[in-house]
C-alpha cells in the first residue's frame, strides 16, 4: 500500500484536522524525514493553505481542532499543537486556542518535534518583549504585576502581586502586552510584569 492509501483508510477519507471529504491530499509534517505514514497526515486544501500561508488564518476554521487535537495518531497531535500555539499568537486570538493548548499534553519527543517544526518562525520574530528583570515573554505565559496599575476606560486598578495567565503579546509592540485582569482584556506595558514559574 502507498502511503497516501494508508492514510486514506486511517482518516476514513477525510481531513484528519477539520474532518472534509474535499481536495485531501498527503502532507508531510515538516521537519519530515521518511514522508511515509507516521510523519505525514492526510489534509484538505483549506487546512493546508493555511498551514503554509499564516496570514491567510481563518480563526473560526480551527475551532475543528477541539476535536482533531484528541487524535491517537502523533502527527495529527504535533500539526494541532502547532496551530494552536500559531492561533494563541494571533493578534486577533479569542482565547480558545490557549484554553485548548493548555490541555493537550504531549510527550518529550512529540514536543520536540512540534517545536521544531515551529523553530523558523520564531527564529525570524526580530520583536522581544521582556519583562522588568529581561526575561523573554511569550504568548501564553503567566505574568505577574510589580505595581498597582490604573486600568483607563475600566474603572479599577490592577493591584501589584495579580496573576496574569495566557498572556497573548501586542505583535508590533515590543513594550505591550495584553492579559484579562477582573474579566476585562487590557494591555499592560512589559516594564511593570515579571515572567512567573
């Protein structure tokens, strides 16, 4: 059997992403090394297109990994991660991704492999945002507040010592950050958060 007849039997003929039964062809995961059943999944053209073109992102389309991410085939888990964390850097990102990040749980090797898969994009991000000591920040991560902050338009002060989880960076902002502090979305500026665990 060819690889693309094992994944056409192990997908049922489906995206193993979104789950559609349109234009599915083989895709490997990069950084593949056999291309043959265990490091490629079989995906649509939308999936795919947007995989390869990130500004072309449809938030909405991959909410289909809320189930696809449970998937028992590593590949499927690694391409998940990935899109998910893709997702959580969105400027435009709900949450969701985060949420769901947060809970898939992927073993030391699998981890590695998404993250490289992950390393290009990340290499070429010129911005940093660090925190008051220079640690490096990243979207997702928990922060805490060194001082009280007045919230404009919101009506309360953030008080020092608050939790800041699931962070999401301001992406043309190297000093802004944005966290929900008392149910409310607000940027926080990077010089008063330092990065916490």
């Amino acid at each position: 059997m060819t690889t693309e007849e094992i994944l056409q039997q192990r997908s049922n003929n489906s995206c193993e992403l979104c789950a559609s039964d349109k234009d599915l062809a083989v895709y490997p995961v990069p950084p593949e090394s056999e291309q043959g059943e265990n490091d490629s999944i079989y995906l649509c053209e939308t999936c795919r297109s947007q995989i390869e073109n990130p500004d072309s992102i449809n938030l909405e389309h991959w909410r289909c990994l809320n189930n696809s991410m449970w998937s028992t085939v590593p590949a499927v888990q690694v391409v998940a991660w990935r899109m998910l964390k893709q997702l959580s850097r969105h400027p435009d990102s709900p949450g969701w991704p985060q949420d769901l990040l947060d809970m898939l749980y992927l073993d030391d090797e699998l981890l590695a492999w998404a993250k490289a898969g992950l390393a290009e994009n990340t290499d070429s991000e010129e911005i940093k945002h660090l925190d008051s000591n220079g640690a490096q920040l990243s979207a997702g991560d928990t922060v805490t507040l060194i001082k009280d902050l007045n919230v404009k338009g919101a009506n309360f002060t953030a008080k020092r010592g608050t939790a800041v989880r699931g962070i999401s960076l301001v992406a043309d902002n190297p000093e802004q950050i944005e966290g929900r502090v008392n149910g409310q979305q607000i940027v926080i500026l990077t010089k008063f958060v330092k990065k916490s665990g």
